[in-house]
C-alpha cells in the first residue's frame, strides 16, 4: 500500500511583542536590567515587592513602578537604563565582589 505524505504544518509564529514605551508615565520611573554572560545574584523590588530574586545570566528585563529598588552582590556584571537613557554597568570592576544596592525614583 502507498503511504500519503503527513501534511504539511505551517511554522507556528508568534505575534510580534509589543515595544514597552521608553519614557514611563508621570510619576514613575522604569529600569531596564541586563546580565552579562556571566551569572550573577540580585534582586528588583518594584514598589516595595520583589518581583526578582535570584541567580541568573543573559537575562534581560525592564521593570516600571514609583520606586524601584535593584541591589546585586555582583554589580559589575549588570547594565541599567534608567528611562530609557543611556545604558551604563550598574557597579564597577573595583565593586566586582561588594553588595551594592540603589534605590530609583522618579525624577521631579
């Protein structure tokens, strides 16, 4: 007996994500966070909830809230943009191994 060929699948596609605006609204302030490759431990509190604890690397986030608390035992290894501005390393080399922890408002 002849077997039919299995019918073809399309690719299944995702919807294109929605682009988070860079500018948060009045009143809050947002925080985008990357991990290198290297894995590193920290945490984001958003309006007084963490919302992440942990270890991680190539991870990439942004978090938008009236404050914003992000503090990592490696700080050298994440990069931040508060805004939507520039991206900066969150700690330096000198601070490779030093708890470091910041909290971001709003700016008036």
């Amino acid at each position: 007996p002849a077997s039919t060929p299995a019918a073809i699948q399309p690719p299944v596609t995702k919807p294109p994500a929605t682009p988070l605006p860079a500018k948060p609204k009045p009143g809050e302030v947002s925080l985008d966070i990357a991990v290198k490759d290297e894995s590193a431990w920290f945490f984001v509190e958003v309006d007084g909830q963490v919302v992440y604890e942990g270890i991680a690397s190539n991870y990439k986030e942004r978090v938008t809230g009236k404050q914003i608390r992000l503090g990592s035992s490696r700080p050298d290894l994440l990069l931040i943009s508060v805004n939507g501005e520039q991206t900066k390393p969150f700690g330096t080399a000198a601070e490779a191994n030093q708890d470091k922890e910041e909290l971001f408002v709003p700016k008036p």
